[in-house]
C-alpha cells in the first residue's frame, strides 16, 4: 500500500518524508486556506520535496474551468496529478486529460457507481472519502470493499483506489485489508501510525536493564 500525506503544511510534510514512508502528498483548497500561503508557490515546494504523485486541485466547476486550470497546475511540474470533482463536468475534464496524458484524480466520490465511472473516465486515482460518509452515518469502509470488488472484476480499469478523508490509524489498516492501494493521511494520523505506548513502555525498560550491564557496542 502506497502513503500519501493529505497537507499543504511543508514542515510537516519534510518531517514525514524523513520517515523514508511517503510515497506521495494529496492537497485540496481546504487545506491550501490553512496554509495560508499562494498555491502554486506550496505547490511547486512540494514537487520539490516529494518526488512521486502530488495532487492538485482545480476550483473551476465548468469544464472549460477545470481544464485551463489542470493544464496550467499540470506545467508546475511533472509529478502533478490534476484532482477533479466527481460531478459530471469533472468526468468530462477527467476524460480529456487523461488523453492528454495527465494523471487526474477524481476527488469527493461517494458511491461506488460514482468510482465506476471515474474508471470508465480514465482517472488514475479514485478517492472515496471514508471519514465523511462515517460523519453521516454510513460505513465508509463498505465502500472500498465495494470499489476494490469492481474493479477487480474489471482488469482493464487501470484506476487505483486512493482511500481519502483518514480520520485513525484503524482506517488506515481496514483500507489496506480491503485492497486499497494507497491511503492518503493526515500528518497527526501518520504519526499515530507509529507512535505505541507499550513500544515507548519497552524501549525504555530494554534501556534501563541495558544500561546495567555497563556495556556499549562497538565502542569496547
Ligand atoms: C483527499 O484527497 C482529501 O484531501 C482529504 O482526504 C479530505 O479529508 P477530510 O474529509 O478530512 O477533509
């Protein structure tokens, strides 16, 4: 399973890539707001910090918006994936620039027939957004199973499910059961990924006994 991290904030960011786990960074204009820096500015630092797939986010809601805007984040650099609304003007958008020969990512899917089409559309990425369908009281899991049987009916889709709105470490482990091939997580949830108290609890009971020992290694 592929990690990407869901942020704009570049701190952040390069202390997680030091991890050696990120294979990827997702934006979206929420997340530019609370950066509170210009868009393409965060945009080209974080191409420069991550080498593989960065999402971008068009704000056009026509198609003639959304395909000047995803040409024009697509110049910024080559490892830019364009991220599109699934309405049916993202659809469209999506079609054409996957022909172009852009990676697009197909944001806000809801249903599984929404990540049907969105294959069928030529996305690389689909991203089900599992946190919000859990806010109103769906099982948001229910719909990677779903995805991940679909398109495994399909070898042709080329798609990859992009499990997205992360709210714990648990839904990172249950997309990951399901099939995912990528989550992309918050930073605090990335963190939590590693962080275990009874990890903390014995590294430092290994010390203290180690310590009685009055050894070193390497150093004898
Ligand atoms: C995905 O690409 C989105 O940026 C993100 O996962 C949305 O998550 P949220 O529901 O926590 O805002």
């Amino acid at each position: 399973m592929k990690f990407f991290v869901d942020t704009a904030d570049i701190t952040e960011l390069r202390s997680l890539v030091e991890t050696g786990l990120v294979d990827g960074v997702t934006t979206n204009p929420t997340l530019i707001a609370h950066a509170r820096r210009q868009f393409e500015e965060v945009l080209t630092e974080i191409c420069a910090i991550v080498s593989g797939p960065v999402s971008a986010e068009v704000t056009a809601i026509d198609l003639e918006g959304m395909l000047a805007e995803g040409r024009h984040l697509a110049k910024i650099s080559s490892n830019v994936v364009i991220k599109v609304p699934l309405t049916v003007e993202g659809l469209k958008a999506c079609h054409i620039l996957a022909q172009e020969g852009t990676p697009v990512n197909v944001t806000l899917c809801f249903s599984a027939a929404q990540a049907l089409l969105a294959a069928k559309a030529g996305a690389a990425y689909i991203s089900p957004f599992i946190g919000r369908l859990d806010d109103v009281g769906e099982l948001g899991m229910t719909l990677i199973h779903q995805i991940v049987e679909i398109y495994d009916n399909y070898p042709d889709f080329k798609t990859e499910i992009l499990a997205a709105s992360i709210r714990s470490p648990l839904h990172v482990v249950e997309a990951a059961q399901a099939g995912a091939d990528v989550a992309t997580i918050p930073p605090k949830i990335f963190r939590q990924l590693y962080n275990h108290p009874l990890t903390d609890k014995g590294v430092a009971s290994f010390l203290s006994d180690w310590q009685k020992t009055g050894q070193t290694i390497g150093r004898d």
